[in-house]
C-alpha cells in the first residue's frame, strides 16, 4: 500500500496494488486502486486494471455519485450519475 501526502485540501490519496479481481471485462487480473477524500469530493474510488478496463466511482458532498465502467476497448459499459437528495 502506498500512501501519498496530504494535499491543500487535506486530503489523501491511497494507492493499493491488487491480483485477481474481476475486470469489467470478465477476466480476473490484478491492476490499481485509488483512494481519496478532500474538500471537492467527499469519496474517490478509481480502479484500473491491467488489461485496461477501468471502474471510477465518486461519492459528492452535496449527496450526488457518480459511477462510470469503461471497458478495456474504450467503449463505455455505464456512466451513471445520481443526483443524490
């Protein structure tokens, strides 16, 4: 696990390195997590993995999220964003 420092916000970023967890693709491979919390974003979770596919998910203060996949070949499997209350 990778810890990055605090930046203006006060946030900070994990970096965590994974195996065999499934890509949106359907192959089970490893890739990257990333973590973060500051003042714009109440919670970033971006995962990319080795093959390419990508899972970015990304909770706002105002109670909004947003959740986009994006398979390894570009095309984009969901891109949803729920307003929230």
């Amino acid at each position: 696990m990778l810890m990055l420092g605090a930046k203006d916000g006060g946030g900070m970023t994990t970096k965590i390195r994974f195996d065999n967890e499934q890509a949106p693709c359907g192959r089970v491979i490893g890739g990257e997590r990333a973590r973060d919390r500051d003042d714009d974003c109440l919670l970033m979770d971006h995962v990319r993995y080795d093959c390419g596919c990508s899972r970015l998910h990304d909770e706002f203060h105002d109670g909004s999220m947003r959740l986009r996949v994006v398979h390894h070949s570009g095309k984009i499997i969901m891109d949803e964003l729920d307003a929230g209350e």
